[in-house]
C-alpha cells in the first residue's frame, strides 16, 4: 500500500529507471518550452477579451445547493422566530414553553383524527371478521 504522506524531495527518485524518464521528460519539456513561440506583449483585444471571459465565470454561480440554501434558510427563519419569542416573553426558557405548548397543540389536533380512523378500521375489521365465523 502507498504512503499518502510520505515526505520526500522533489526529483528524488527510488530507481534508475525511473531517474532516466525524470531526466527525459524535462529534457523533452524544455525543449518544447524553448520551442513555443515567444509573444512580447499582449494586444489591447487580448487582454479585453480575457478580461471579459474571467468575469463571465466569475459571475457563474458555482457550487451553490439549492436545498442546502432551503436549510439555511429554514434555521434562520427558526432562530428568528426564537428570539421573537424570547423578546417578547421576557426570557428563552418562557420562548420555548410557548413553543412546547403549540406544538403540544399541534400533535393533538393531528392525533385526533389519525386515532378516529385507527378505531374505526380496527372495529370495522373486528366486524368482518365476526360476520366471516
């Protein structure tokens, strides 16, 4: 297994063999460097021209989750809610009772009609089944 964080110096090589491609291969660079026709100065269009291709990716939005900004978004609105209710009742322990007590609201109002039908299927079933004996 390789090391990913084994130290060594640059161009230090463990075999001759691949001494001999390292010396190759910047041989081979240089000479295409040395190759390369050499331009002195950029013309006025160039640089435009760049300059307007470097803004246009600079103003993509890269990167940017739109659920991830929902969940952000979703923390602030939360955060905001408990400070209102912590300024308003006078503490964030009196906040978050009245945020116990709606939601405590809430679990029976959706509870109620969840157990209605449960008791409902239930003796519906019991009933079938009595008429099936």
């Amino acid at each position: 297994m390789r090391n990913w964080f084994r130290t060594q110096a640059a161009g230090v090589v463990d075999s001759p063999d691949t001494a001999e491609a390292y010396r190759e291969g910047r041989v081979d660079e240089r000479r295409r460097v040395d190759a390369a026709p050499v331009q002195a100065h950029a013309s006025r269009a160039e640089v435009d021209s760049a300059y307007e291709r470097g803004r246009a990716r600079g103003r993509r939005h890269r990167g940017a989750s739109p659920l991830l900004t929902l969940v952000v978004l979703l923390a602030v609105l939360v955060a905001g809610a408990m400070i209102y209710l912590a300024v308003q009742n006078g503490s964030f322990s009196s906040g978050g009772a009245v945020v116990d007590h709606k939601l405590d609201q809430v679990a029976r109002t959706v509870d109620a009609p969840i157990k209605n039908a449960a008791i409902t299927t239930g003796s519906a079933l019991q009933k079938a089944g009595e008429r099936l004996k």
